[in-house]
C-alpha cells in the first residue's frame, strides 16, 4: 500500500506529550496498536511535512 492507495481500514489517531519529553502519535484501530514516539524535533519537522502537504493540495483549488 502506498500514499496514493486508498483503503477501507478506519482507525483513531491521537497526538500528545508523554510524561518522557516525548511526543506521541498514537493509531487505534482494528488490530492496530501503534505509539510512535518522537523527539520535540521531529515533531515540529513532522507539522512541517503536514502543513507543506495540506498548503499543497489548497494551493491546486
């Protein structure tokens, strides 16, 4: 499956700091259990990557 490929598969995400400094992004669905953990860093990278990609997609309306 790729960034193009649609699926069926619903799932819950959920974002938030952990009491480690740390900030989580964590997916809930069926069977799926996932915490990824990131530094501070990497969070504001991964906001960067989500933002360029929404401002993308508005850019083409």
């Amino acid at each position: 499956m790729g960034i193009n490929s649609e699926s069926d598969v619903a799932a819950n995400i959920q974002i938030g700091p952990t009491t480690e400094g740390m900030v989580r992004i964590y997916i809930e669905g069926e069977g799926i259990d996932l915490p990824m953990d990131f530094s501070p860093e990497e969070a504001h990278e991964i906001a960067e990557e989500l933002m360029a990609a929404a401002k993308t997609i508005t850019a083409g309306k």
